[in-house]
C-alpha cells in the first residue's frame, strides 16, 4: 500500500498561479512520452510517479499516442491512478492530449471535432476517468477551420469531460487566431505548451510575450532537450540512456562535441550556483515571462528528485545571467 510523503506540500512556494487563471501548478510537472508505455517496466514507471507526487509534483502530462504502443502510457498511468492514487484523484492535474496520428484513416489525426472528441473519449477510458484537468490539440492544423479545432475543445470543456484547454506547438500567429476564437467562445486558453529549452530558444522572441499579454500560462516540454542539458553525456553515451537506446527522436550523433563543449560551461556555471546542470536549466527556464511549470521526463525515480530541486534556487545574479548568455550565444 502506498502512502505518499505528508511533506508533499510543505513548501507552498513551490506551486504557481497558471496564467490569469484559478490553478496552480507545481514548478516541476512530469510527462509520460518517454519510460512510461507497454514496452517500458511498469515498476520503475510506477516508482518515477510515486517519487514525483511524494515530492509535490502533482502534475503529470500524457498524450493519446504515448507509448510505445500508442496508448499505453494513459493505460498504465490509469492503473497507477486505480491502484497507488486512487485517494488522490482531487490533488492531481491530469493532462492528455490529441493532435498526431493515432489511428487508421482520416479521422485519427490533425485537428477535426470528429478525431478531437473520440480521442478524448477512448483517453478518458483508458484512464479510467471521468475528466482529464487539460485537454490540448497537441499540434496545429493549418487544414481545418481554426473555428471548428477550438470549437472541439470548448465543445470538451462543456460536456465535464475536460476542465481546462491547451494548445501545444502553436507558433505566436497560430496562438493569437486561436486565443480570438477561443475568446469569443467564452472559453480560456489555460496554457500553452511549446518545446523550450537553453538550447532551443523559439519562443522567446514572439510567443512568450503574446501568452503573457494574453494571461496564458506556459509549460515548456523537453526543458532539459531531451537529456543533452544534464550531466548525462559528459562520460560517453550511457547503454540506458535516451541516445543510447532509443533512437526516436534523440540519436547519438545528436550528442556532438560542440553540445558537450557548450554543457559542459553551463555545468561550471551551475556548481559555482550549488546546483546541477539540471536544475540551473530547469531554474533559468523559470525565469523567463509567462512561464509557470516546466515539463520534465525521466527515466529513474532519481532525477525527479534532481529536477525538484531546482526551486531550491531560482534567482540568478545579472553576471550569472550575463555569462550564461554567453556560452548560449558563442559555444
Ligand atoms: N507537446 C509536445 O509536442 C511534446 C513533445 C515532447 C515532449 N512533450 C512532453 O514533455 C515531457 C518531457 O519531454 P522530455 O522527456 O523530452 O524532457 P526533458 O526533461 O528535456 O528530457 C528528459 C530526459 O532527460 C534526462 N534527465 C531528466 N532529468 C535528469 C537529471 N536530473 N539528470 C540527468 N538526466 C536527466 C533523462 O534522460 P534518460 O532517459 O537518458 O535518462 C530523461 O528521460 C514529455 O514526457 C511530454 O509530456 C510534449
């Protein structure tokens, strides 16, 4: 029997207001992409959320298609919720989302009401909900009436089956359009979710000044790039790591000398701050405007606990800022 950590809210600083809206999140949210589908062990799985929600983090991202196989990652976290969490349904933001190809033909991709709505039902059952707290269209589709696509997930948000809306991938032109529709839909975009790393600085420039115009909060995915922002590579490419055994979207030639050389700066500049590589990442990314949690994965129960760490120190000196700006700009 579990019982989660009665220390998993002692620091109140630790959860943010999302955007203009009623919810906090905690600093650290955890997603379930990676480690946590059919082929993965479902005990360290299992042991990953239980030390994330032992430690406050009370926020834990899915999509449709996690796995491998598609799927999976949503039913083996419903089991977890059956199981180890089933007293803890009221403390947790469950986050899931449609956009990519899930099934055969023309109704199992991009962002139509009629693939919207029946993914969200088919991942409500394999959850074993009967509400997901964040529903997002996980990509935008520059095919379908931008009114139809925000249609669905107001249409998600009325029907119970989701309390809160999100859009992923969105650049700043396609976020505005949707924040209008949404607008005159009288239903609040509650976050964003675009990839945001040190190493990938996209949103910076036009998006993160539009989500905090707009009151939008923002939750960056990979803020760590899949691993590269970690100590994880300095000695080679580890058998058990993400580059070292699943080439899916992180192959070793993704870990260049010239990445390593640029960590590798970063991680000085993060001792001389008392933190890891991590955590100063995760920290600086916390920084920045309208951002309110950043979304972590993991492959052990150890780096969770890493990455909570961050909020220990989230102030950056200017010269701190000012030299890491400088690695960011020359390597
Ligand atoms: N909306 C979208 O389109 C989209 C796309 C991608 C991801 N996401 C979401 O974002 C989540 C996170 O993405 P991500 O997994 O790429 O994030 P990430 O945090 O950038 O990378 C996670 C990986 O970094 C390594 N790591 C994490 N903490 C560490 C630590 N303290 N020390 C050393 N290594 C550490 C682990 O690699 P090893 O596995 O090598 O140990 C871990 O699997 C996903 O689960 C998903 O929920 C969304």
């Amino acid at each position: 029997m579990y019982l989660p950590a009665a220390s998993r809210y002692a620091n109140p600083a630790f959860f943010r207001r999302c955007g203009r809206s009623g919810l906090k999140l905690p600093l650290i949210s955890l997603g379930l992409w990676h480690n946590f589908g059919g082929a993965d062990s479902y005990e360290n799985a299992r042991a990953i959320v239980r030390r994330a929600f032992d430690l406050g983090i009370t926020h834990f991202d899915l999509a449709n298609n996690y796995g491998p196989p598609p799927g999976s990652a949503e039913e083996n976290f419903g089991r977890m919720l059956r199981t180890d969490l089933v007293h803890h349904r009221d403390e947790l933001v469950i986050s899931t989302k449609a956009g990519y190809d899930m099934w055969p033909g023309p109704y199992g991709d991009f962002g139509s009401r009629k693939y919207l709505l029946a993914s969200l039902d088919q991942s409500l059952r394999r959850l074993g909900l009967d509400y997901v707290d964040i529903f997002y269209h996980h990509r935008p589709d520059n095919e379908t009436p931008v009114e139809e696509t925000m249609g669905a997930l107001a249409q998600a948000v009325r029907s119970g089956k989701a309390l809160y809306i999100g859009l992923s991938n969105y650049d700043h032109e396609q976020t505005a359009r949707a924040l209008t529709v949404l607008r005159g839909l009288g239903v609040p975009c509650l976050i964003h979710q675009p990839r945001f790393s040190m190493l990938d600085r996209w949103p910076e420039a036009k998006l993160l000044p539009l989500l905090e115009k707009e009151g939008v909060g923002c939750i960056p995915f990979s803020p760590l790039a899949k691993g590269l922002l970690t100590n994880r590579y300095f000695q080679g490419i580890p058998a058990d790591s993400r580059a070292g055994h699943d080439p899916r979207f992180l192959r070793p030639e993704h870990v260049t000398d010239a990445v390593l050389a640029r960590t590798r700066k970063l991680d000085a500049l993060a001792q001389a701050r008392g933190q890891t590589l991590a955590q100063m990442a995760l920290a600086w990314l916390l920084g920045r405007p309208a951002v309110t949690t950043v979304l972590i994965g993991a492959s052990k129960p150890s780096q969770v606990e890493d990455c909570a760490g961050a909020g220990a120190n989230l102030t950056f000196t200017t010269g701190e800022l000012a030299a890491i700006e400088q690695v960011l700009a020359t390597g």
